[in-house]
C-alpha cells in the first residue's frame, strides 16, 4: 500500500517528464493514473449492489463491459504503436541526420588534411630544389 501511495505521489512528475510535447501519450497517462487511482479506493456500498446485482444475472449483463474493455484496449494498443512508430522515425531521422553531419565533418577534414599534405610535399620539394646537390 506504502508503494502505491508513493508511486501515486511520485507519478504527476513522472507523467510530466516522460509526456512533453506528445498529447497522446499524456492521455493515456493519465487513463492509466485514473485506473490505478481508482484500483486503490474501496468499492462503494452503490458498487458492491451492482457488481453483485451482475454476478447474480450472469455472463449476459457483462457483456456490453467486455465489449467496452476490449475496444479500450485495441484503442490503447493502436496509441501505443503509433507512438512507438512515430518515435523509431523520429530515431531514424536523427540518425539519418547525424550520419549525414558525420559523414560531411569527414570529408571537410579529409580535404584539409589532403590540402596540407599537398602544401607540405611542395615545401619539402621547393626546400629540396633551393638546397640543391652540392
């Protein structure tokens, strides 16, 4: 109980920080919050009738909550791959971009390094000719 109590304190920060700048994914934090809040709370004297109420009736009336839960979770699982696909092209576009600085920092060096290679091999030539046999 002590762990869910810190972990409800802790997660307004947490949600804050791993949420910035994608709303999608601050709903369903927040979803999540709601359903873990909710978990911790005793049920109702009004909860208690109802859920009896069902189990007395059977499977029939649980149907229409069955149904709503697992079109909740198709919904969280298609708002989870799309994070996750919008994230790997996020990935992949910065490593795209990075590879691409790289490769042009590389070439900008090589041709430096080949100019004064060049400079110098003329220098030594030019020392050479000044110098001469003798």
């Amino acid at each position: 109980m002590d762990q869910a109590e810190q972990a409800v304190q802790q997660a307004p920060d947490m949600a804050r920080r791993q949420t910035r700048g994608n709303p999608l994914a601050a709903g369903l934090v927040a979803f999540g919050l709601g359903l873990l809040t909710s978990s911790l709370l005793p049920a109702t004297r009004t909860e208690q009738e109802k859920a009896a109420e069902l189990m007395d009736r059977g499977g029939e009336a649980l149907e229409p909550v069955k149904k709503a839960a697992a079109e909740s979770a198709q919904h969280l699982r298609e708002g989870a791959t799309e994070i996750s696909q919008s994230a790997a092209a996020e990935v992949r576009d910065s490593a795209a971009e990075a590879a691409r600085t790289t490769q042009e920092a590389a070439r900008d060096q090589g041709g430096q390094v080949a100019g004064q290679a060049r400079d110098s091999g003329r220098n030594i030539a030019d020392e050479a000719r000044r110098s001469g046999p003798g």
